[in-house]
C-alpha cells in the first residue's frame, strides 16, 4: 500500500431520482414478501416529470396467482405504495408531486423458464436466477467497518434528510449529492482535502440571488453538517469546500432529471473502494444473487476484520443461472491478513452454506426489510433499530476457531 494517497466517495439523498426509483421498487419487494415470504420479484422503477412507471416480473401469493391473474385490490395497493414513498421523501412540488403523479404499471408473471430453473423440485436444491459475480467487502476505517469517505458522504445527506423533515432546514428540497475527499497516511484517514454538496433548494438560496444573505444560511448550515459528522480535526483551512457550486438547484428531482433503480450501484456499496459484480440491488427479491449473494459477501468480509484476521477484507463469489452451489470463491486481504487466504476460501463454505436458500436462511433475507436499504447505502448502517442480517458480526467466534 502507497504511504500517502486521496480517495473520493460520493453519496446521493433519498430524493435524487435515482434513489426514488430504487425505493419505490424495494417497497414493491416488501409488499410481496408481506404476503409470500417466497414471492419472486424484479421491479424495475423509471421516475420523470410527474410520472411513475413500473415494470418487471414477479410472483407471490396474495398479490398475484398462477394464471397471471391480479389479486382483489392489489393493482391498487401497488400504486398506493408507489405515491406513499414519493410522499414519505417529500415531494409535493409542481413537476413531481406524490398525489397528481401519472402511475402506470407493467408488472407481469414470472417467465416459467427462469421459474423451471431456480424453482427447488425434489432432487436439487433452489439454484441461482442468474450468472454473475458478487463482491463484498469490509474495512477497519470505521467502527461500522466501512470506506471512510463513504461513510462520510451517507452521513451528510442522512442528516440533511433529518433536519429537512423536523423542519430543522426549511430551505432544503430532497434531491442532493455529496462527496468525501480524504488524504491516507500509512492507510489511515487523517484529514479531508475536499467536501462537495450540490442540493436542491428554495427560491433564492444561491450564489447570485439578490438576497446573498440566503446563501450563506445555506452554506453555513452545510458546513455545520461537514462539522458535526467529520472527525474532529479533519476539516482544516486546506480544506476546499464547495456549497452548490454551479449556483441556482430549485428544479430537482425527477423533475430535473429522470430516474431508473439500479444507476446508483456504487453508492449502494463501497463507494469505489471495492470491485463491483455489476448487478443491481433494489427491486429484486432475495432469492436474486445479485442482491443475497452481495450481501453474504459483506456479512463475511465484515467478520473477517472483526475477529482481527486482516484491515481489508474483498470477498467474491459467482454463480451459474439454475446452479445452487457457487462456482468460485475469492478471498483477497490486501496484504493485511494474519491468515493465509486460500485457507479462509476453503473455511467459509464450511461455516455458511452459500446456496441461495442458505443465503437466506442464515441471514433471515425472506422478510419485508428492503425499502430502508435502498438510500443512504446498504452496508455498515441500521435500520428500523435493528442491524440487518448481513451487518451482524455472529460469526467471529466461529472464524477464530476455524483459523485456530
């Protein structure tokens, strides 16, 4: 590792379009798990100027049956769905507003070739939905074991999102950005050289308005928001500091921009510092190994540093469409393991069963807890009070024993 070097990571609020469609589509995963812990689904999210549009696949008891036929209301509780997470961000604005919103839906039953594939029968186990590789991954820069300048960057916005809706920052809209800069010595944040924050705002809070008085409320409370989450003495007078720095951001949100679930995969994960299999989480359901083979990656990465066997943790797996058992296993500790890897890749399997049921199982993925996860990340953080499955550290004993 080099003994000094910068890294960036950037973060996106709930209210970027982006992230609206990817919890708009993890409440629809969650309205199917309610009712069918086995529900199958892949919802895909597109949000633009007042318009929500839905699509993909799915199945599930309770919502829709085997004949592809809707449930009584459900066609309608999907919609609520829909406009209750727009209302819950927070937009009521003329280009996007939860309750005048255009809403189409285009849902479909689950193709019976992918169904004759992962389905478990009676000799062979649930097998993938797809092919593909998966990464997790588990650093000691923070308590919660995550990339600092990720971390970071979730935290900014999490807080600006808190003070938007106590009324604590009238003046912000939903839709902002963040963006850590931190220098490393010996592997070690010790300052940050460049905090960036673009966010959506009420008239006349920007730089050439003719009440200057406006933005400087803004930048001074975002400067107060880098204060309160950054450690103490990483902000410095070599700190750049840039507050909107292209001026006006009233429009914003889908309104701005249009928004499709799964472009935001980065923010969902390591923040760069990590591969990337390349799939998407939010609006699949867990028995999709894009999204549970990822997750037993990080519970495992996370347990690897948390007993102490190395600073840096990458773990990938890969899979074949219909094949339960995963056809690779990688472990790579950076140089900063006190055991030897190809002995962790032979000791995992053995400690967790990575068949997408075992997946599961282990981790208690068949339940309604997607929607939390889809803003602000889906690693090192909690949610609903409760840790999820995948951020527990349960298996630290066990790893020690095993390396012993």
């Amino acid at each position: 590792m080099r003994s000094e070097f910068f890294f960036t990571s950037e973060s996106v609020s709930e209210g970027h379009p982006d992230k609206v469609s990817d919890q708009i589509s993890d409440a629809i995963v969650d309205l199917f798990l309610s009712k069918d812990p086995e529900a199958r689904v892949a919802c895909e999210t597109l949000t633009t100027t007042d318009r929500v549009v839905i699509a993909g696949e799915v199945r599930g008891h309770g919502m829709i049956d085997t004949d592809g036929n809707w449930a009584d209301g459900a066609l309608a509780e999907i919609e609520k769905i829909a406009r209750q997470v727009v209302k819950d961000i927070g937009y009521e604005q003329e280009g996007f507003h939860w309750e005048t919103l255009s809403f189409e839906n285009h849902l479909h039953p689950q193709s019976a070739h992918i169904a004759q594939g992962v389905d478990a029968g009676d000799n062979k186990d649930e097998g993938a939905g797809d092919q593909g590789i998966m990464f997790g991954y588990a650093s000691d820069e923070t308590p919660d074991l995550m990339p600092a300048t990720l971390q970071y960057s979730h935290q900014i916005l999490r807080q600006m999102a808190e003070d938007r809706h106590s009324g604590k920052a009238p003046f912000l809209e939903p839709d902002s950005k963040s963006q850590v800069t931190l220098r490393y010595v010996d592997g070690v944040p010790i300052e940050a050289t460049a905090l960036v924050v673009s966010t959506q705002h009420a008239p006349g809070y920007y730089k050439d308005s003719d009440n200057p008085a406006l933005y400087s409320e803004l930048r001074d409370y975002v400067i107060g928001v880098f204060k309160d989450v950054l450690p103490d003495g990483f902000i410095t007078d070599n700190t750049a500091i840039h507050v909107n720095p292209t001026g006006r951001f009233e429009i914003g949100g889908p309104d701005g921009d249009a928004g499709l679930t799964g472009r935001k995969i980065i923010v969902d994960t390591y923040g760069g510092a990590s591969p990337h299999g390349g799939g998407a989480f939010s609006g699949k359901d867990p028995t999709k190994v894009d999204r549970s083979a990822a997750y037993i990656t990080r519970y495992l990465a996370k347990n690897i540093v948390a007993a102490g066997l190395a600073k840096r943790c990458a773990i990938q797996l890969s899979y074949a469409i219909g094949v339960a058992e995963p056809l690779s296993i990688h472990v790579d500790l950076h140089g900063t393991g006190t055991v030897d890897e190809a002995k962790l890749e032979a000791i995992l399997p053995e400690l967790v069963k990575l068949t997408p049921r075992g997946i599961r199982t282990h981790l208690g993925l068949n339940k309604p807890i997607y929607r939390p996860s889809a803003a602000y990340g889906h690693f090192g953080r909690k949610a609903d009070g409760d840790y999820f499955g995948w951020e527990k550290t349960d298996l630290v004993d066990a790893l020690k024993a095993a390396v012993a």
